[in-house]
C-alpha cells in the first residue's frame, strides 16, 4: 500500500508538471486515475 501512494505521489507530481493549461492538467489526473485503476485490479 506504501508503495502505491509513493507512485501516485511521484505520478500526479510528474503530470502537473507537464501541463500547462486547465485543460491539460484535467488530462493528466485522468490519466493518473486510470494508471491507479489499473494498478488496484492486479
């Protein structure tokens, strides 16, 4: 579980700092999302 939130944590931290708009940023938490997804069906 600690190593799931370390991931989401470097994650979201990674896609905020690669967007720069409303938009992009709307993108890049979907995106996290489904990468959490995946991750809690394994």
């Amino acid at each position: 579980m600690n190593k799931l939130l370390s991931f989401t944590v470097m994650a979201l931290a990674f896609a905020l700092s690669a967007c720069n708009t409303v938009r992009g940023v709307g993108q890049d938490i979907q995106k996290a999302g489904s990468a959490i997804e995946g991750a809690a069906k394994k």
